[in-house]
C-alpha cells in the first residue's frame, strides 16, 4: 500500500461530509420556504432534492476484477422535486389567492424534511466516526514508530 492511498479513507469520509452537509443546506432551504406562495420564478416555491454521485479514483488498485475503485461522494447537482403536487388551499383574503380563492402551497412536507435532514445529519456523523477512527488508529501508528 502506497502512502498515498493510505488517506483515501479520510478523503473518501470527507467528502461524504461535505455531500450531506450540503444536503442538510437544501433541506434547511426547503423548510425556510415551505410557506412561501410567490418565487422569483413565479409561483410557489418549488422544493429541491440533492443528486449525489459517486467519484471513481483511477490511481487506486482494484480490489477485485472488474470493480471500480471508488473514491467518494460528489453533489451532481439539485433538481426541482416535479413529482409531488402542489397543495391548494381556500384563502380567499391571501395576495397571492386565484380568482375562485385559491392559494397554491409550495410542495414542501415538513415531516418528509426533517426525516431528510436527520437521515442526512446521522450520514454525516458516520462519516465524522470514520474520520475519528482514522486520526486515532494513525496516532497509534504514529506511538508504535517512536517506541
């Protein structure tokens, strides 16, 4: 094992981490908006999920023939949630009513976030245990060396 793939345990953990931290943004984004009626795009706020993908590191061995070594987690990108529907509700004194009275919520569910956002938090505390495991068992290493 070459003592460059020795960290590719903590970067592997570390953009794990940064994947979900920047989940756990949107997520903190959608519920900020889950009341908001008008966007800049006309509208109500429409919520967004984070699409993740995996990172292939080509320097590394494979392990087996004919699997990928893999080298992490990156955000591809974040797409408009275009599959739940918009709920309407009768407010006929709100600014952004339609003529019958209507006003159209963002699609948004409060409960379905916050399950996002502690599955995205317990992910990233997986990741910080890894990059805890990692630093102590070096330090050993490190303690065996100077003994």
């Amino acid at each position: 094992m070459s003592f460059e793939n020795l960290f590719n345990v903590a970067n592997i953990s570390a953009s794990g981490m940064t994947a979900e931290r920047y989940r756990m943004e949107v997520v903190a984004n959608n519920i900020a908006n889950a009341f908001t009626t008008r966007s800049p795009d006309g509208g109500p706020y429409q919520r967004r999920d984070v699409i993740f993908e995996a990172v292939l590191n080509a320097k590394l061995a494979h392990p087996k023939p004919g699997m990928e070594p893999l080298g992490g987690v990156r955000v591809a990108g974040t797409e408009p949630d275009l599959q739940s529907e918009f709920p309407r509700i009768y407010n006929p004194g709100h600014p952004d009513a339609d003529q019958e009275g209507y006003v159209t919520l963002p699609n948004v569910q409060l409960p379905m976030e916050m399950v996002n956002l502690i599955t995205a938090n317990r992910a990233y505390e997986a990741n910080l245990k890894v990059m805890q495991a990692f630093r102590q068992q070096a330090e050993q290493a490190m303690q065996i060396i100077r003994s």
